[in-house]
C-alpha cells in the first residue's frame, strides 16, 4: 500500500513541483533568442514567442541560416528543463504501473480493473515520449524530436480517455474526478487539431508571428492545464487510499 501511495501521489506532487521550478529557473537565465523570419529579437525567455523546447536546446537560435546571427551556450537551461521533463515521463510511466493496482487494492468493480489494466501500456507509452523529448533536444536532430513530441499528446489524449472511463466505472471514487478529466481531453484535442493540421513552426518553415504566438501560447497553455488536472486526480487518489486505510484499521 505505501510503495502504491508514493508513486501515485507522492511522486507525481514532488515530479510536478520540480517541473515547474526548473521550468521557470531555466526561463529566468535562458539567454534570448532571434527569429529573423519574423522580426523577433529578445535577450529574455518570451511565453510568447519561445516554445518550452527551446528551454531545453544546446544552444539557442540554431533554426537560423543567418550567419551574422549568434548561436548561444544554453547548457544550464537545458539540463534543468530536459532533466525535469525526463523526470515527469518516467513519474508518468511508474504512476500508471500502480494504477491499475490501486483498483485491486480498493477492491473495486470488474470494469474499472479491466480498464485500468488497458491504461497502463498507453501509460508507458506516454511516458516513454515524453522523456524522449527530454532526451532529444530540438536543436540535436528536430524530426526526432517532434516525433516525440507530438506523439506524445497524442498518446496522452487516449490515456486520458481510459483513464476517465477506469474512474466512471469506479465505485469508490467521485465522478467528479471523471468531469475534470474529460474536460482536459476536449481541451488536449483542440491542441492536437492546432499541432497537426495548424501552422507549422521550425527549420526551413514560413510562418507570420501570429501563427507562432498559437502555436507556443498553446504549447504551454496544455501543458499548465496538464499539471492542474493530473494533481486533481492524485488528490482524487489520495483521498480514497486514505478512506480505505481508515477502513482496514476499523475493521
């Protein structure tokens, strides 16, 4: 039971925190950017028109062919945001390992365990893109990258689907974990419709700034909604363990 408590609610608290810390540490030294493209120039990290990834580049401006523009060392943002997210894939993959233990724990109904037993591969999945981005910066080779990345809310889409099914079919715990849920899965596909059939951002790519500004205004909007939503199912988690302890010391 507490080996399932620390990777289901301990875990993910302590992996999402760090996150967030590092995210913004690492956009307080990011040492700016150019996108010529565009006319952009800044000496500061912009929510507006700079992608996490670049975060977590070797070096910043590498997309430019312009020689005259100069390509920075960005090696303290990018261990802390490549470290970070790497940690939040293997959090993902370990949290949904115990997923579907926790419904036999609780000794929940046949459809919630079937289904839970269904997430935890597309769990892995998941998990296993996002620290794939983390491993493969965008500037060491882009295609790869991307692949990781938008496989990776593509895969995360489907994990929540079954993810919110496995709780509906819950006896124990609220379905008003399953709204909130769901709620992020209509807002995740909106995002999919915006990455794969939206204006396409990246080396050798034309694009105006609005384009770039929906593309990266929607990049980190996703993943600030992705962080609310996932603590509000381990809150979810840790409430119904928490009964059922109480349950067991009573009994």
């Amino acid at each position: 039971m507490e080996k399932t408590i620390f990777f289901l609610v301990r875990l993910p608290k302590i992996s999402i925190t760090i996150f967030f810390l590092c995210c913004v540490l690492a956009a307080i030294i990011y040492p700016g950017s150019q996108k010529e493209i565009i006319g952009y120039k800044s000496n500061i990290y912009s929510f507006t028109h700079n992608f996490l990834s670049e975060l977590g580049s070797l070096k910043t401006n590498t997309d430019e062919k312009n020689p005259l523009i100069i390509q920075e060392d960005n090696t303290p943002s990018m261990i802390l945001f490549n470290g970070s997210l790497i940690l939040i894939g293997i959090t993902l993959m370990l949290f949904y390992i115990h997923f579907k233990k926790v419904f036999t724990l609780i000794e929940d109904s046949r459809k919630a365990k079937l289904f839970a037993n269904i997430s935890m591969p597309i769990g892995l999945l998941a998990g296993f893109f996002y620290a794939g981005v983390g491993f493969v910066p965008h500037d060491l080779h882009f295609p790869t990258h991307g692949f990781f990345a938008n496989y990776a809310f593509l895969t995360l889409f489907f994990l929540c689907i079954l993810h919110s099914i496995t709780v509906y079919n819950s006896n124990f715990i609220s379905n008003n974990y399953v709204i909130g849920y769901v709620s992020f899965c209509i807002l995740l596909f909106i995002y999919l419709r915006i990455i794969f059939f939206g204006p396409q951002i990246g080396p050798g790519k034309i694009y105006s700034e609005e384009d770039l500004m929906l593309q990266v205004i929607s990049q980190k909007s996703i993943v600030i909604t992705f962080m609310a939503a996932f603590l509000h199912q381990v809150y979810g988690f840790n409430k119904i363990i928490k009964i059922k302890k109480l349950n067991k010391i009573d009994e």
